[in-house]
C-alpha cells in the first residue's frame, strides 16, 4: 500500500512545487507593476503642504534634508533639538527617475546647508524580474547616471551634498529569492566602488556606509529588518554616526572658503 501511494505523493509534491513557483513569479510580476505605476505617480506633490508649513530655522539651527527612497522614510531617532533642524523627505519605493522629479520642491526650495542622499535600490532590485538579455547593464548604468545627475544638481545649487554608499542587503528572503538575480548585489557593489573613488566630481561628499553595515559581504544581521531595510538599531547606528560626518564636511567646507579668501 506505502509503495502504491508514493508515486502519487511524489506527484503531488512536484505539481505543488510547479504551483509555488509559478504563484510567486506572478506575485513578482504583480509587484513589478505596482511599483511602475508608483513611479508614474507625481511623488513630487507628496511633500507639498509639509513643506509649506516649514518654518525658517532660528539663525544658529542648520537645516539637513534627508532624501531618498524608504530607507530615508523610515529614519527616525535623530535628535530635535541642537545645531541642526533635520527634514526627512524619503519615500518608499521610488526610484532615481523619480527623486528627479522632486529635487527642486523637496530639496533645493527648502534652502538646506546640508543633503544627505541615499538612493538606487530600488532601480536595481528590478533587475531580477526583467531578466532579459543585457537589461541588468542598461538598468545599472541609468541609474549610476542618475544619481550623479541628481548630486551634481544639488551641488551646483549650493547644497552641501553628502551621498551614502547603497546600503548592502541582507540576506534574501524566500519571497525574493525567485525573482533576485545576483547581478543585483553586483551593481550595488559597482555603483559603491565608483562612488568611493571619486565617479561623482569634486564638491560631493561621499559616506561610506559599508565600513560598518556590511558583514560577510551582506547587511549585518543585527541591523537588519529584512533583506533592504534597517532595524531601530540600524538607524541608531546611522544616526549616531552622522552627525559626525555633518561636522566634517561643513568644516571642510569653511577650511576650502578660507582659503580661497586668503588667495
């Protein structure tokens, strides 16, 4: 009896195998289109009665916008009180094609000393679900082009820039892993190193976030909520780091003022 029943268990486990896949990539396709019709969104306007309300910080607060997509959203814990008034203007799930929509509304009107970028995720992860021949290239290297647009844009308005290495992903959930492609993780890394050795110009300040986020070449699980976004302890740590870097970059910038006064 035990013989006769296996041939039909075995089938019914490859049928629900068959069934599990197919169900996933169609939730990855699902996805796929409800994120595209997100970026069609006007997102610029998402921000728009929060920034009216805005108030002139006193004399001696300096504004910091934090921009970006959900892992700039979803930053909190950074101090209300001191030398800096800190914004957040992150949105989930948006791409650079987007943030370029937005720069002047979000940004640049709000007349900050300093912006703090971190971005791309969100263009590359799509990498895995169109996995059609040379898509991973095209999709990596509009979105390099992007974010030194963006930056350079910001730079040549008077910002102080200070742009973030891509945070690393942690390790790949079993809903991500059918339409994940390595090639992904790839462009991350690439995208960072071209960041660190200067692919975006003078005036731009890089902040590398893998010197303490990255683990065995993923996110360190401790700071870790899933596969692209930080826990509390996450922002915690990137918080307590940032207001060092802030300090850094803004005194640089009035050594390099000095010294041009002197010439």
């Amino acid at each position: 009896m035990a013989r006769k029943l296996l041939f039909p268990c075995l089938l019914l486990a490859f049928f629900g195998a068959v069934f599990s896949s197919v169900f996933l990539y169609h939730e990855a396709v699902s996805r796929l289109r409800m994120e595209k019709a997100l970026r069609l969104a006007p997102t610029f306007l998402r921000y728009r009665d929060a920034n009216a309300r805005l108030e002139v910080p006193q004399s001696d607060v300096l504004r910091v916008v934090l921009f970006g997509d959900s892992r700039i959203e979803e930053w909190s814990g950074l101090p209300a009180s001191g030398p800096y008034e800190f914004v957040n203007r992150g949105i989930g799930n948006e791409t650079t094609a987007q943030m370029l929509g937005r720069l002047e509304n979000d940004i640049i009107a709000l007349r900050p000393e300093v912006v703090v970028l971190q971005l791309g995720v969100n263009d590359l992860k799509s990498i895995g679900i169109l996995r059609q021949s040379g898509h991973s290239g095209k999709i990596g290297q509009q979105t390099q082009e992007r974010i030194k647009e963006i930056a350079t844009r910001l730079r040549d308005a008077g910002i102080t820039t200070v742009i973030s290495t891509i945070f690393p992903v942690a390790e790949i959930s079993w809903r991500r892993r059918l339409f994940w492609s390595s090639e992904t993780e790839a462009w991350i890394a690439r995208i960072n190193r071209w960041l660190l050795e200067g692919g975006l110009g003078a005036g731009i300040h890089v902040w590398d976030c893998d010197a303490f986020f990255t683990r065995d070449g993923r996110m360190d699980r401790a700071f870790a909520r899933d596969t692209l976004h930080l826990n509390p302890a996450g922002y915690q740590e990137l918080s307590s780091r940032l207001l060092p870097v802030i300090d850094e970059v803004l005194q640089a910038g009035r050594s390099e003022s000095g010294e041009r006064r002197e010439e």
